[in-house]
C-alpha cells in the first residue's frame, strides 16, 4: 500500500542533528522510500518547502523532493475534506483544512497516512482512516 507522509515525518528527517541516532519515524520513512511506498501530494509538498530562508538550500530541497510526483488532487477531494472537517468539528474535533485534504485524498486513494501529528488520531475515529503504523508499532 503506498503511504502519503505527512509534514511532521518529513519536517523530523530534515532537520540537521549533530547526533548519529536515527528516529524510528526517520528509519521507517527511509524504508518507505527504498520500498518505493511514500506519495506526495501538493499541499505537502509546499508545506515542507515553506519557510527555507536560504534560496540554495529551497533548491536543493525542492529538486530532492522531486523525485516524489504529486498524486493530483481532484474536486471530490476538496469536497470530501469539507465534509470531513463539518463531521469532525461536529464530534468537537478541530483541524486544518490541509489536514483535513491529506485525509480525503488519503481515503479515495486508499493509502494510509504516516504521521506523528496526534490530531490524525482524533480524525481516524470519525473518518474512514488508515494510519501508517511502522512494523513493531501499535500505538
């Protein structure tokens, strides 16, 4: 199953660290890649890019990320994360409407979703949601 990985997986696999410890997030965004699973879309992909104030590192960073097409986004997706976002807010469950867009193309597509954001939690409780859960993992 490919997996869309969200903007805080990404955002912890670039930070530059002194230490030589590798996360278990990292590790298995690592396997991901190697097992050709991750899929991005638009709205993380500017998500991770927004923010670099060095314009020779944006370009580093964004020919990297190019080796990741975008799955396109669709109308019934934008619709679908309107109508996800009213189901949630209704439960009393708040989020962005990114978040929300990650879910709704997540679901049509029938991709999980690798995150460490804990609002995805809350979400996968009142939507048709599969979360990423690395082998050894089941929280």
């Amino acid at each position: 199953m490919k997996v869309i990985v969200d903007t805080s997986v990404w955002s912890l696999a670039l930070r530059r660290r002194n230490d030589t410890v590798v996360s278990p997030p990292v590790k298995e965004l690592k396997n991901l890649i190697l097992d050709h699973r991750v899929q991005m879309i638009g709205p993380i992909r500017q998500e991770i890019l927004s923010g670099i104030r060095d314009e020779a590192q944006f370009e580093r960073l964004k020919n990297h990320l190019e080796s990741f097409p975008d799955l396109p986004i669709i109308t019934e997706d934008y619709v679908t994360a309107a109508s996800y976002f009213n189901k949630c807010r209704a439960k009393g469950i708040q989020g962005s409407n990114t978040d929300f867009l990650i879910c709704a193309v997540a679901t049509r597509a029938k991709f999980s979703i690798f995150t460490l954001d804990k609002d995805f939690t809350l979400f996968s409780k009142v939507l048709p949601l599969t979360l990423h859960r690395p082998p050894g993992r089941e929280s």
